[in-house]
C-alpha cells in the first residue's frame, strides 16, 4: 500500500496516533487534536505526505502511525494537558525562556495560559527583560572596565601586541598595578584641578583686562587651563592609539566625553589665531557667541568623573533605561500644572494684590509648588487660591514619588551590578 494511501485511510475523527516523545508515548484521538488546528500535532493530521509531516515531527512509522518527537518528556505531559483541559501552566523549575521556546514549538500561544499562571509568567518574563536590559546598559555604561578583560585579548596578532595591551590595560585598569592606580589618581587630580579653575575663572577678583578694556583669562589660571587640556589630550591620544580598536574606542559615550571635553579649547585656540583685525560687526559678535558656547562645553569635563565613579556610571545607565518612568513624571507633572495653574488664575484673576493673574505665570508657580522647589516669588493671597495651593503641593508629593520607587530600584541593580563588575575585574588581576 502506497504512504499516501496510509495516510489518508484511517478514518477521521475516531482514529488515534501514537506520539512518542522522548520515550513517552501516548495515544491522542483525532477529536482531540482537532480542538486547537494551529497547534503542531494538529497539523499533522493534514499532512499529506511523508515529506510534509517530517517538517512537523523527527520520525514517523507509518505502519503505526507513530510520530517521534526529540523533545523534553516531562514538558510534553503539560502539552497533553492542554489538549484535554484547553488551558496552559507554567512548568516548575523551567526557565522561562525555555518554556517560552517549547510552547512556540508545539504551536501553542500564550494567551492559552491559566489565570492562575497569567500573572506570574509575565512577571519572570519582565524580570527576563530587564536583566537582558542591564547586562546591555553595564556593556555600554562601564565603556572599558567590563570589556577590558575580553578586549586584552584582541591585542594577539597586531602589532607591538605586548606594549600595547600593556599600556592599555593601565590605562582602562586602575587595579592592575600600581603604576595603573597611580596613573588613575593623577588623571582623577587634573580632572578636579580643571573643574576648580572653571569655577574660580568666573570669580570677578580674577577677571582681567587689557589695554582695550576687553577681559583677557587671568595667566595664572590660564596656565592650569593649558596643562590641564594637554594633559587631556596626551591621554586621550594615547589611549586612542592603543586601543585594539579605534572604531569601538570612539564610539564609547566616555570616550565621546571626553573628547567633547578638550574639542572646545582647540576650536577657540584657532579662532584667535587665526582671527584678523578688531571689527565691532555683528558676524564678529555671533562668532563671539560661538565661542562662548564652545568653552561653556568645558563643562563636560565633571563628566569627566564617570570614569572613576561606578555611582556615576550607574545613574547614566539608569537614566538611560528609565524613559518610559520619566516620561510617566513628566506626563503626571504637566497633567498637575495645567489643572492648578488653571484653578489658581480663576480664583487669583480678580485680586489686585495677586501676582498669579494670568495663566504663565501660574504655570510657573504650578511648576516650582509641584516639585517642591517653592522659590517664594509668586504665591497665592486668596483664601481659596491658599486652598488650591496647598492641594497642588500634595499632589506633587505623590505624583513625584511615583516613579521614583522604580527609578531608584535600577539605580540600585545597576550600583550593584558595577561593584560586582570592579570586584571580579580586582580579583582577576589579582
């Protein structure tokens, strides 16, 4: 008798197969199957041909009628479960992720899921997620110090292989050696000298002027100015150089930092040298502008401090992975300032002694008594704007501390995460 005169014989729904999983048979009506026709089992009965049903199962018999699957035995009792009750349960003791992988190989959706198991499989799939979440946040957050371990590795083949992987890791490694913890702390004191020459450069007792009255930097602070961006540079360059890959190096947020830190000073070096004559005309005015905003980036030299705080490496991946929180503040604040502002300038419009009179206005105090910053400017004489505005602060003291809980608990894995990462990284080199 032909295969395809075997398969199409046995009668329809009051037939059985035989379906041997991992050593498990059992015998499931037709009926049965036919219950749920996307699942993989069901759709064996379709199956017209040898070659169609081998892409749904690992062998079959057809003299039996007996399909073999190479699958786990024990998840396949739940499967048989489900045929017959029509509801799915979470498998003890299996991760999530395989059960999300056995459930999509049977052809069995999620939706199929007992109420009793809704709940708790999306929690471990949430938990699944964000672990994949942070484990890529502390790749990129950490820049060198979880991949500096890995990345020694790519310095074999290129060349001076050994001066470099050397170099480098002192570099990326404060705790390689003590020449690397030497070099780590003389580069944390020049980012802090820098910082504390910005600041003291915008004291009025150091500000100086030239023959034309026009404020010239103040040489002393000037000086420190200078060492501190060669020292930037000098660092920057050689870690560049010795990196076991350029590209990857100047793709790190740490690195980008750092050469927004020292770009400025150059830009506006060449602009003075290569400024012609004094002309008090606008275009000199705008680029004077300019100028002003390149070496206000300067700035970014606090964040300079990252690369030797594990806190502050922590917040920008929680601050990173936290949009969704943020945007909900900051959805909830403006949902808030918009309803107070605008109960605050009806009861406050009529009163002559109010300064909340109009509607920006009471946006801004809406914005400083929402966030509990209260600077003291505007504040309401009513007894009814008084009413409103005791409301407002309380209902920025919720709104507030809403998502904060969830921010604060990434700030905290992420901490952890990064202790745990330096800690391994100190033992290893140990």
């Amino acid at each position: 008798m032909a295969y395809g005169q075997i398969v199409r014989s046995h009668p329809p729904d009051d037939c059985f197969i035989i379906v041997n999983v991992g050593g498990f048979r059992q015998r499931m009506e037709h009926s049965v199957l036919k219950r749920f026709p996307h699942t993989r089992l069901a759709r064996l009965l379709c199956c017209s041909s040898l070659e169609a049903i081998l892409e749904l199962c690992d062998d079959f018999v057809a003299t039996e009628m007996e399909y073999y699957f190479d699958r786990n035995p024990l998840f396949f009792c739940y499967v048989l479960n489900f045929y017959l009750t029509g509801k799915m349960h979470l498998v003890d003791g299996l991760c999530v992720l395989s059960f999300c992988q056995e459930i999509e190989y049977w052809g069995i959706k999620d939706r199929y899921l007992d109420l009793c198991c809704c709940e708790k499989f999306q929690e471990l799939l949430d938990q699944t997620e964000e672990l994949a979440l942070d484990q890529e946040s502390a790749l990129h957050s950490t820049g060198s110090s979880i991949e500096k371990l890995p990345e020694a590795d790519l310095f074999d083949g290129t060349w001076c292989a050994d001066v470099r992987r050397s170099v480098w890791l002192r570099l990326e490694n404060p705790s390689y050696s003590v020449s690397a913890k030497v070099i780590a702390g003389t580069s944390l004191s020049v980012v802090l000298v820098s910082i504390v020459a910005m600041c003291v450069h915008s004291v009025p007792d150091f500000r100086q002027v030239d023959h034309n009255d026009k404020e010239v930097e103040h040489p002393g602070l000037a000086f420190f100015e200078n060492l501190c961006v060669f020292f930037f540079s000098a660092e920057f360059l050689l870690r560049l150089a010795v990196a076991p890959s350029a590209r990857k190096f100047l793709r790190s947020p740490l690195n980008v930092i750092d050469l927004m830190s020292i770009m400025p000073f150059y830009v506006t070096l060449a602009w003075d040298l290569g400024r012609v004559a004094e002309d008090d005309n606008s275009e000199l005015e705008n680029v004077g502008k300019v100028m002003q905003i390149l070496k206000l980036m300067r700035l970014f030299r606090v964040l300079k401090l990252a690369r030797h705080s594990a806190g502050l490496r922590s917040l920008g991946a929680t601050l990173q992975h936290s949009g969704h929180e943020v945007g909900l503040l900051v959805i909830f604040l403006f949902v808030g300032i918009s309803t107070f502002s605008a109960l605050m300038h009806f009861v406050e419009s009529e009163s002559l002694e109010s300064e909340l009179r109009t509607i920006p206005i009471c946006w801004w105090w809406a914005t400083i008594s929402m966030t509990t910053v209260g600077y003291g400017d505007t504040f309401p004489v009513t007894l009814a704007g008084k009413l409103i505005g005791t409301l407002c602060i309380l209902s920025g003291l919720l709104i507030v501390a809403l998502p904060i809980t969830n921010i604060f608990n990434k700030f905290s894995n992420f901490y952890q995460k990064h202790c745990k990462i330096d800690s391994i990284s100190n033992s290893i080199n140990d």
